[in-house]
C-alpha cells in the first residue's frame, strides 16, 4: 500500500473512531450519568473528582459498563490507529521542513517521528488506569488513590504530546514561513 493511501486510510478511520470514542460514547455517558464527564475527556480531573466519579459509578452500572465498553473496543484500537495516521503525516512534511535555513537535522526529524507513539503508549496507559479505577474493577483503597493521582497526568500528557504533534504539523503545512523575495 502507497504511503498517500495509508495516510488517507488512516485519516479516516482515526475521525470515525474519535466521532465514536469523542462523541458518542460521552453523549451515551452523559445520558445515563447526568453531569459526569468521561474521566479521559476531563482535562481538569483531580483525583477527588475521579475517586467521586469511581463513587458514582459504583452505583450506575449502565455507565459504567459504557465505561468499560469503550475502553475495551473503540479505545483499543483508536490510539494506535492515530498514531500510526500522525506518524505518516509526520513522515510526510518533515523532508520538506527547515531548521535555521537549512533541513531539519536527523535526530531532530527522529524526535519528531516519535512523538506519535509517545501520545499512543499515554493513551494506553490511560485506559488501563481507568479500566482499573473503575468499575467493574475493585481496586484497594491505596491503589485506587494512586490510580486516581497518576491518571489526571496521563489524561495531559497524552493531550500534551498529541498538542505538541499538531502544532508541528500546522507549523509544517499551513504556517510555512514564506520564502524571502529579493526586490
């Protein structure tokens, strides 16, 4: 398969699955817990308010098993399929891209390249913590505080890395610096 088409291919799958993984399964959510957001939607999260969410899912077992469905499914596949899709795109612009006036050194194009899967293992490790935060799962109480401290982290560095990688690629596409003209 070209490397346009994968892209293309890709491009697709990742807007049909994060329609899915971003729309409709907080919209299910919301519906059958009123006023709650999906933990990994939620960029102002504090471990109170996942501990509280944990509460309130313990006793929705509808939202809860959504939780654990989306998870399980659309959210398996949906990082890597992203990361794959940045990752072409990256490797697509970067032979063109400028540093200083001449091309971008090759461990700067490295660094850059890698950014896609360092969003994707965030992702994943962000959907493992909410599958062990909440229920169906029974964490202890320690390990649920842990859980609860380290996934509003996750939830921003796979925000951060994801963040950082589309900036790079407005930056390469459609913030080019235009070329001086001699006049």
């Amino acid at each position: 398969m070209n490397n346009r088409r994968a892209l293309w291919l890709t491009g697709l799958a990742s807007a049909v699955l994060f329609a899915i993984n971003g729309l409709w399964f907080p919209w299910r959510f919301g519906s059958e817990l009123p006023h709650a957001v999906m933990p990994d939607k939620d960029v102002f999260a504090t471990p109170e308010s996942l501990l509280y969410l944990r509460e309130r899912l313990a006793g929705n077992e509808a939202a809860a098993s959504l939780l654990k469905t989306m998870h399980l499914t659309t959210d398996m596949v949906f990082p890597l399929v992203f990361a794959v899709f940045l990752f072409l795109l990256l490797r697509q612009l970067l032979p063109a891209a400028r540093w200083r006036g001449a091309h971008l050194p090759g461990w700067l194009a490295s660094a850059l390249l890698a950014l896609p899967f360092l969003y994707m293992a965030s992702d994943y490790a962000e959907n493992v913590s909410c599958l062990l935060l909440f229920p169906p799962a029974e964490p202890s109480a320690a390990f649920a505080s842990l859980l609860a401290f380290l996934l509003p982290w996750m939830i921003r560095l796979k925000l951060m890395f994801v963040t950082i990688t589309g900036v790079i690629v407005l930056r390469l596409t459609v913030l080019r610096p235009s070329t001086p003209t001699e006049g």
